[in-house]
C-alpha cells in the first residue's frame, strides 16, 4: 500500500514526514522494533523524533551502505553525528555499526550485515522492521541502482529470495560505487516505511515510479509501489499518472 503526501516546501515536507515517523515508532511501542534508515537527506527526519521512544525494544541500523570507513562518504558515520543517535546510544541501544573493519572485504561486511538482519529476525518473529527510505535523481533507492539496458543483472542482484543484503560494484552508476544494501525481497518484507524525496530533481524519478506501468530494474524506485505500507512524503507536484519508464 502506498499513500502520497504532497507539500509546497521542503520545511512543511520534513515536518509531515517526521510527525509520521513518530506516529509509527509510537503505533509500534509494545513490540520489538528494527529501525533501518537511510543516509542523506532522509536522517534530517531523526531531528524531531523523541528519544523516549527509543528502549530496549528497538534495534538500529542503515538501510544501505556505502562500503568505506571515510566519515565523509561512510553513512553510519553520517548517522552517529545526529543527536538522536547519541542520546539513545548513551542508553545501550543497539546499533549495527556499518563501517568496514580493518582488511574486512565487501563480501565479508555483507554477510556480517546480512547475519546481523537474520539474527534479529529469528530473535524476534513478533517484531516489525520500521525504515526511512530515500529516492535518487536516477530512480535509485536504497541502495539499488538501475540497470535500464541490463535487467538480468539487476535481477542477479537485487532479485534473490534467499538474499537479505547485496554487495556490489555499482560502477558508473553512482559516485561512490561499492555499496552495500538490502535487497528488493527484503525491502518487500519491511513493515512500514516512510519515503522521503524532495528537491526538483527527484520529479522524474518520482514520476516513473509513481507511473501505472514501468519496470523496476529501470527505475528500482518502483519497489515503493510493492512494499507492505510506504508512505512518501515529498515536495514535487508529482504526475500521478506519469509516463512509462
């Protein structure tokens, strides 16, 4: 299920969003609670969130990753200057610490990643998986890059049952091209999530994912329309009907 805020400025779009986001961390205060967020623009999101609502029931995490130890590129790193963080972490709440470890490999990061995510789901088969979730200029999100002229790639990726996290060599497509993140199934088992785009460069994109026909390997963003509950805030006066992609 998708619902679709729309507002006329960046300022009202991150105060909707967030408001959101607590209503659901506050929905879902009686269960354990797995938190993923997205880097960017996305954890302005955490600035309006209560700490209060974070106890021993909540895990947290990045949605995706990017695969250095660089707290310029690194997202978690991005993540532990916020204050949410800092506050809550003082109170021994879990968190998954996505930066490479020393000589640790890609392959390596993700299956720890991956093993992190299945081990809290196996400790927890009443939780939900609560996430913030971004949209590229280029279709992206997650970490998800699109494939326009090479779907069975994509598919190899992003598409595997049995795959919770994805590590790959996105290349060209992105300007920090090794990158860890969850994967398309695992995305569609994410309980709640609150998509967050704004800026005029997102119109295409938002367009082609929000278009009644379109393939995802061509704009990943399309997964939005398949997830258990995704509600997208944004800025842009999105063309619901949009074009093919």
């Amino acid at each position: 299920m998708l619902d679709t805020h729309t507002y006329s400025d960046t300022a009202s779009t991150i105060r909707e969003a967030s408001e959101a986001l607590v209503d659901i961390l506050t929905q879902y205060k009686t269960v354990p609670i797995l938190f993923l967020m997205s880097g960017g623009s996305s954890l302005k999101l955490l600035d309006a969130v209560p700490p209060e609502l974070f106890d021993a029931r909540v895990t947290m995490g990045m949605l995706d990753e990017r695969f250095s130890s660089d707290p310029a590129v690194n997202n978690y790193l991005h993540l532990i200057e916020t204050k949410l963080y800092k506050t809550v972490t003082m109170r021994g709440i879990p968190c998954f610490e996505s930066v490479p470890k020393a000589g640790e490999s890609i392959a390596e990061f993700t299956k720890r990643y991956e093993d992190y995510l299945k081990a809290w789901r196996m400790g927890h088969a009443d939780g939900v998986i609560i996430a913030t979730q971004g949209i590229g200029p280029d279709g992206h999100t997650a970490g998800i890059m699109p494939y326009p002229d090479d779907q069975r790639t994509f598919e190899f990726y992003f598409e595997d049952s049995d795959v919770w996290v994805v590590g790959y060599d996105a290349g060209v497509r992105n300007p920090y091209p090794l990158r860890v993140t969850v994967s398309l199934p695992f995305l569609r088992n994410i309980d709640v999530s609150i998509v967050y785009a704004v800026g005029s460069d997102k119109k295409n994109a938002l367009d082609a994912a929000l278009a009644p026909s379109g393939e995802v390997y061509k704009t990943p963003a399309r997964i939005i329309r398949d997830m258990k509950h995704c509600l997208l805030y944004t800025d842009q006066p999105v063309d619901r009907v949009g074009k093919e992609a």
